[in-house]
C-alpha cells in the first residue's frame, strides 16, 4: 500500500498506545490540509422512505422488523425539503432510503431529481449537488438515476470480507452482487463511494487492514464508513463476540483511509457523533471532510432508525461545533472529491 506497509497498518490498528493514535491523527490531518484543505462541506440528507425489501442481519430497517413504523415521504415534501435545503446554503444534498429496487419506484425517484435540478439550476448555477444511498439495482437503473441528474452514489460494501459479510446478510443477498453494483456505478459515471461497519461481530484487524486494501484497489472518491452499533431489533444485536473498539478503531480507520488516499472525500458519520460525544471533532481532525445533517422532517425521524439512539444535531449546533474543532464549513459548493477529477485525467475544478 502507499504511504505505508500492510505490516504498518496492522500494527497503528492492533495498538493500544494512545502515542499511536495521536501520532495517525496529526499525520492525517497533515495529508488532508495539503490535499482538501480545512473546509468541510456538508450534505444535506433526507432520508425518504425506511420501506425495505432486504433483511440485512445488523439494521433496523430490515423488512422482517415488524416494529418498524414505515413510511415514504411524496414527491412534494421532497421537493419541498430540497428547495428549503438550496435556499438556506446547502448545495448538495443526499437521498437516502431502505432498498426499493423496482421501476416504479426507480421512476419515482428519476422524476424528482429531475424536478429538483430543474428547479435549481438557473443562471449558469448547477443547482444542486445529488447523492444518492439506496442500494443495490440494476445497470440500467442506475443509469437512469444518472441521466436524471444524480452523480455520486454511496454503496457500502460493510466488510470487503467474503465470510463476514455472509454472517450479516442472509442467504439471498451476495456479496458478488454487491462488487457487481459497484463497478456498475464506476462505469456509468458516478462519484462512487463506499464503506464499512466497525466493530462487527467476529471482525477482526486483519479484516479492517483488508478493506483499506480494497477501497484503494477499487480506487473510490468517497467513503462512508462509521461504528457499528446494534439495533435490538435484529439478530446480530445477539451476537456477542465484539473484540474491536467501535470508536477508536473508527477514528483510526479515518485517519488510515485519509493518509492512503489523500484527495477522495471522507464523511464524518452520525453514527461516529453518536456513538461518542466527541466524535464529530475526532473525525474531522482524523481527516473527514463531510457532514450529513439531517433534513428528514422531525416526525420521521425517529422511524429512520438503523441502529439504536441515532444522534441529530441541529445544523447551528453543527457548524458551532464545526468551526469550535479549527474547521470552515462551506455552503454554496458542490464539494466534490478531487479524486474523481484524478480518475477521469480531468482538470478539478471546485464547485
């Protein structure tokens, strides 16, 4: 690996030194101010619908969860959440939702975008940055969602570790599928990000050194990854056998993914803030650079739940907290990960 050996990395993984951890953080946060610089930029997301046709062993939004109060928001509040989100700074925002992966609601879902640039797309302004985070469809879907006005797409693989991932997910979902659906969104064009859960059942260091190995083979422009935490609800919140720290590990694994790719963009996740009160500051000075607040209108909120006791912190709070950790918070830019622009020989132009 560049910048350092897989030896090395095992070891800053494996180490109980807080030297150790200090040391990977300042390195990262070198590699990053070099790099990205010391903006964050932040995502709106609405999380539209928890409605879900797989039954993923570790989120509470499994279609097996009969607790679950289910819910899809209209076309017209999202609209209405995404205008709202423009119209207060926010230039890119993320779509998020259980998987859904049939044409109607794949058409459903092109309509808006298409709604949501044509309406914020004026003067020579590219309107709104789109993300979308709603699983595994097909080539043509997701070209589909392209042509509509998406560009990045975050799919997260959750362990690059074939037995791993089996113990997470029944029999019908294939972690073959998964790589398949990657390189689909690779392909057509996308800003391709992935991911993994920290602090799984039966993970190890070696599993955690393996997925840095397999987000700089697969050459990603953005990761999303953040602390496992269980949801009651659901079979792997029975399994006990745990023998990485969540929080550390997760920080470390950031400050790891920023020093060995240095231009792609990295999300500090709410899963982090939540999981530790200073979590938020400890991912952004291990090098992440995004922020999600959360836009989901307040009465759904709580039916978003993929794991237990997830964290929203009111935007004001966030850029306070922001700004309090020595970062800039940039409104009115797309953010995009320079990496992508590397990928494609592309000179990188900020929006």
């Amino acid at each position: 690996m560049p910048n350092m050996s897989e030896k090395e990395i095992l070891y800053f993984l494996e180490s109980k030194d807080a030297n150790d951890l200090i040391y990977l953080i300042n390195k990262a946060g070198r590699v990053r101010e070099k790099n990205i610089g010391n903006v964050v930029y932040a995502r709106g997301l609405i999380e539209f619908s928890n409605i879900c046709s797989k039954d993923c062993f570790y989120c509470g939004l499994r279609r097996s969860n009969r607790k679950v109060n289910r819910y899809h928001l209209s076309k017209d509040e999202i609209l209405l959440l995404a205008n709202t989100a423009y119209k207060n700074g926010f230039h890119s925002i993320a779509l998020q939702s259980g998987e859904i992966p049939t044409e109607s609601e794949v058409d459903f879902l092109a309509d808006v975008i298409y709604e949501i640039k044509k309406t914020t797309s004026q003067n020579n302004d590219p309107g709104l940055g789109i993300t979308l985070s709603i699983g595994e469809l097909t080539f043509s879907q997701y070209k589909k969602l392209y042509d509509a006005g998406a560009h990045r797409y975050l799919l997260r693989i959750e362990t690059s570790n074939p037995d791993l991932f089996a113990r997470m997910h029944p029999p019908e979902q294939s972690f073959q599928k998964r790589l398949e659906c990657l390189y689909a969104l690779k392909e057509i064009g996308y800003q391709v990000g992935t991911g993994v859960m920290i602090g799984l059942p039966h993970q190890s260091y070696e599993n955690l050194a393996c997925d840095l190995k397999f987000f700089l083979d697969f050459d990603i422009d953005m990761l999303g990854m953040g602390p496992y935490i269980p949801h009651p609800d659901t079979p792997l919140a029975q399994e006990s056998k745990i023998k990485i720290d969540p929080y550390i590990s997760t920080v470390k694994m950031i400050s790891l993914a920023r020093i060995l790719m240095p231009d792609i963009n990295i999300v500090a996740s709410t899963a982090l803030q939540t999981i530790h009160p200073e979590g938020l500051k400890m991912g952004l000075k291990a090098g992440a650079n995004i922020v999600m607040p959360v836009l989901t209108p307040e009465e759904r909120r709580e039916d978003y739940s993929l794991y237990t006791g997830k964290k929203y912190t009111p935007f004001n709070d966030l850029f306070n907290q922001i700004q309090k950790a020595g970062f800039e918070i940039v409104l009115w830019k797309w953010g995009d990960p320079p990496h992508w622009y590397k990928r494609h020989n592309l000179t990188y132009i900020p929006k």
